[in-house]
C-alpha cells in the first residue's frame, strides 16, 4: 500500500510542476494554451495512474490471499498430522506400560494397580503418567479379567480356570487380560486393543497336577486315520440328560468330527461342529483337510496342516458363501439357518492352522468283565427279534432268525461278532435301567466284526450309553439301513463305514472311518463328561496332569479402533 502512495505522490508532483511554470506565463501565448492543454492532460493522466496503480494492488492482495489459502491448510494438516502421531504414539505406549506392569507384578506375585482382579465384567480404568508415554496427551488404560469363550481361535483348554482347585493342572483364577488403552490431545482420540494370554510351564506352582478322566467318546465320529464323508451325511449334537433328541435339544455346532490324519468331505456333506485334524505336524506344506461340492463345517476346522478348498470370513457373522461358517451357539437371530454365533474376540478366524494339535491316544478297548454272558457270534435276521427286558432269561446264545423272538437281560456280553440285517431288530425297552454292554472278539468267519443293516438297534431308552460295543478286532464295522440307532460303538482297530438313511445317536470311534448315503450322526454330549461317563460305565482313561506355573502374559491379538 505504502509503494501505491508514494508513486501518486511522484505522479502529483510533477503535475504541479509543470502548472507552476504555465501559471508563470514563462512560456509564450502559444506555449500557455499548450500548458493549459498539459495541465489538464495532467490531470487526466493523474486519475488514469491512480486506477492502474490501485488495479495492480488488488491484483497484488488477491494473489497473496490465494497463496495463503493454499499454504495454511498444508500447515494445519502437517500439524494435525504431528498431533496424530503423537496422540497414537502416546496410546501404544500406555499399553507397552501397563503390560510391563502386569507382567512385572505376576513375577513379583503381588498385584498391579493396572490390574483388574475380578471377573465382574466392569474394566479397571487408570490413568498412564505423563512421564511414562513422553506426551502432553492424556493416557487412560481399561484392563479387564475376560476369559475367551470356548469358540475363540486363542481359546487354551488348559488355562479354563478352576476356582475350586479341584482341576488338576488348571489355574486357581483367570489370567486372560483385555487391555484397551486411549490417548486424548487436541481434540483428537486414538485407541488400541490387544489381548493377552498367559504363558505356562509345568512345574509347582499355580493349579496342582493330579489324575484327569478322559473319556473315549468325544466326538461325534473319530477316525485315527482318513476321515471322508460324501452325499448328505450330517452331524450334529444334543444331550440326552435334557431328553430325547429334537426341538430345543439339538445343537449344530457341537457335532463334531475328528481325525490324527486327514479329513476329506464333499457332496452335500455338513459337519455341524468342528472337524479337528491332529495330524503329526511334519510339514507346514502339507494338505489335511480338503473339501468339495456343497460340503461345509458349522464351527471351526483345526488342522496340523494346510485346509484347501475351505473358505470363511473373519468377522461378527459368517458370509454366505462360507465352508467354514464359525458359528457355535443358537444366541440370536442372524442371516444363516437363523442362527449366530456367540461373539468373537478380537483376532478370531474360524480355521486355525495352529501346527500344535495334540494327538488323540486311542487306548484298547476294555475286556470283557469277569461274569459276562458268553453268547457267541450274535444273529438276528428276517423278522427275528431280540428284546432286552429287565428280570429275562441269561441265554446260552443268540440266533434269531424268521419270526422267532427271544428276551434277554441287560448285563455284560462277550461274542465273537454281531450282525442284525433283514427286518431283525434288538430292542432295548423303555423300563431297562442298567446298561446292555458287549464285548466283541472277532473270532468268528467273515470280514466284519459288526454289522447293523435293516431294522438294527432300537434303544427305546433314547440314551446311547444303555447300548455299548466294543473291540479290539480288526475286522470291520458296518452300519446301514434306516433305522434310529441309540449306542457307542469303540473299535480303535477296524474300520468303520456308515451308510443308508438312517440315524446314529451316539458316538463312534474306530481306525478309519467312511461316511456315504443320507445317514445323520447324532453327538450325545453327555458321553463327553467325565463323571458322566464314570458313573454309566462308559470307556475312559486316567491321564496324569502336571502342575501349572503361569509365567507371564503375551499378546495374541492387537486392534486398532
């Protein structure tokens, strides 16, 4: 503005001038008229230079505007950008702190002020030091004590907290932590989550060792080796402590299927649990779980080793298109079989490839106990029935055949093998209370060690665990027909094929295990209970635990919010 006056300063000036000598008349008549023309010229010329002079100053302030309208927000972006760093910067270090705290105070055995001790669902919220984090952000953490539910991908079996201490081998209190850590500057707010896991040895310390029961039915179906599965198999859970399967008492995603070596499903095949491959964890690179056609698993796939042709969606809900759907408790209404699963922790995936499956141990099955009903080889074809009352005749052997019908008692049986085709039928009544067990050796001609086709086994109890069979022959298990069969069958040595239309409730373990036709496999979960399967009789193995010694937390799972 200032250069804008001084050249209309310059500009008057010489207009006076030469008004100063045309008002001396220095000038001749001529020049006078020439200096009254100039003068008024002048002043023209003076009007003319103001304007281009004030033009050029407008010009001269709009450019400058414009260059600071374009400068300023780079300036405020780079300096919200330096906000922003610190502000995310101070919260990763709040929670780097609290975590060297808790960790700290577990070495020590005392207890941080970070720490939240109770697993009362309300966090522990605590305000980070300004000297810890290096921030003029304010840094305020949220631990809470929550436990991952069973359907957790970092779900531990061996960190599930025993309060009562009468666990052996489990920890006397949770030590899973939940921290989430917010950072607040200058009207902007970062926040960080991660989940922490505690890491354990054995040794003396927290959980005691001692003897576990492990019972033989945990699954569905068991194979040691190649589990495979076509047509329209399905599996699926219920308990029969609640009643007979159906209604509220059913449960697709506790139906599981497992395997030391491989899986393979396909056709319209749903294993409406989890499929756990525990294979021998040789090589990262090597395929145990493969699936084709409209095959699909309700809950998770756990595998020692590389899963092809499986997909899923790591989130709330599964998607439509999912093989492995990771769904685990009817809780609310959701988009897939009107169903959801529970809600998953931070990091959750349905598959898990964690190289860390432990084998399952297949130990023989039992003996037949001392007193048993010898029987030999069992038939019941055509129309012929045998009928499990309480208060019957112990019989020398069972062979029935045409319309013949014969009444036994529950008890103990051994024979060399079993086989119920035709229209035969065993009948298991309503009013039986004790269990019906047999014992099969294998000694007798033919390639199967079991077989139930036609009518097979009609347990009216409704409860498998009233119908048990065992051996340790290597021939095969054959089980077909369309019939409702309620049992166990334990043959770690055979290999077993399910077949026809009919429906299994119960369990089956064996050597191999193939799957073909419409058959529907139905998990009792009571057989999976220790004391369960104690107090029925049922086939289980003492295994020692050793004691447990936390040693520190780790993170599993980070998220930025």
């Amino acid at each position: 503005m200032s250069v804008i006056l001084s050249l209309r300063k310059y500009f008057r000036d010489l207009n006076y001038v030469s008004n100063l000598f045309c008002a001396k008349k220095i000038f001749s008549p001529t020049k006078s008229q020439e200096c009254s023309q100039t003068a008024k010229h002048g002043r023209r010329e003076d009007g003319f230079a103001v304007a281009a002079i004030t033009a050029i100053g407008c010009m001269a302030g709009f450019w400058l505007l414009a260059a600071a309208s374009t400068v300023y927000p780079a300036y405020q972006k780079a300096a919200e950008f330096r906000y922003w760093t610190n502000v995310r910067s101070a919260a990763e270090a709040g929670l780097d702190y609290t975590v060297s705290q808790l960790n700290m105070a577990m070495q020590t055995g005392t207890t941080s002020t970070f720490d939240d001790p109770t697993t009362d669902a309300a966090p522990k919220v605590t305000t980070v030091p300004s000297s810890v984090t290096g921030s003029f952000a304010t840094v305020s953490v949220s631990v809470l004590n929550v436990a991952p539910p069973e359907t957790s991908s970092v779900w531990d079996s061996q960190l599930v907290a025993d309060p009562s201490g009468q666990t052996p081998g489990h920890p006397s209190s949770n030590y899973w932590r939940v921290i989430t850590s917010t950072a607040q500057y200058a009207g902007l707010s970062s926040q960080v989550r991660i989940v922490l896991k505690p890491t354990y040895t054995g040794g003396s310390g927290d959980g005691g060792s001692g003897s576990v029961t492990v019972p033989y039915f945990n699954f569905a179906i068991f194979s040691q080796n190649a589990f495979t599965s076509s047509g329209n198999m399905r599996s699926d859970a219920y308990d029969s402590r609640n009643g007979a399967y159906g209604g509220s008492n059913v449960n697709d995603y506790r139906g599981d299927v497992g395997t030391n070596t491989s899986i393979n499903i396909s056709g319209n095949t749903i294993i409406g649990g989890s499929a756990v491959v525990s294979s021998l964890p040789t090589s990262t690179t090597l395929v145990v779980a493969t699936r084709g056609g409209n095959a699909r698993i309700n809950s998770m796939l756990k595998t020692n080793g590389i899963a092809s042709s499986f997909t899923q969606t790591i989130g709330d809900y599964p998607g439509v298109n999912d093989t492995v759907r990771g769904q685990h408790k009817p809780t609310m209404v959701a988009p897939i079989e009107g169903v959801s699963p529970n809600p998953r922790v931070v990091g959750y995936t349905p598959t898990l490839i964690s190289q860390s499956q432990a084998q399952v141990s297949l130990a023989p099955a039992p003996s037949a106990p001392s007193g048993s009903y010898n029987v030999g080889a069992v038939s019941v074809s055509g129309n012929g029935r045998v009928i499990i009352r309480n208060g019957a005749t112990p019989p020398s052997s069972i062979n029935v055949s045409s319309n013949n019908t014969i009444y036994i008692p529950p008890g103990n049986y051994k024979a060399s093998s079993m086989s119920v085709s035709g229209n035969g039928q065993i009948i298991v009544e309503s009013s039986v209370s004790s269990n019906v067990t047999w014992s099969l050796e294998g000694n007798s001609a033919g390639a199967n060690v079991l077989t139930l086709s036609g009518n097979g086994i009609a347990n009216q109890t409704a409860i498998p665990a009233k119908f048990q069979i065992y051996t340790n022959s290597s021939k095969n298990v054959n089980i077909s027909g369309n019939a409702n069969t309620h049992a166990v069958i334990y043959a770690p040595s055979a290999n077993a094929s399910i077949s026809g239309n009919g429906n299994f409730f119960g369990s089956l373990v064996a050597k191999g295990a193939t799957v073909s036709g419409n058959g529907m496999v139905h998990f009792d979960l009571a057989l999976a209970d220790p004391t369960y399967a104690q107090q029925n009789g049922l086939g289980y193995t003492q295994a020692t635990t050793p004691a447990l010694d936390i040693t520190g937390l780790q993170t599993v799972s980070w998220e930025e919010l």
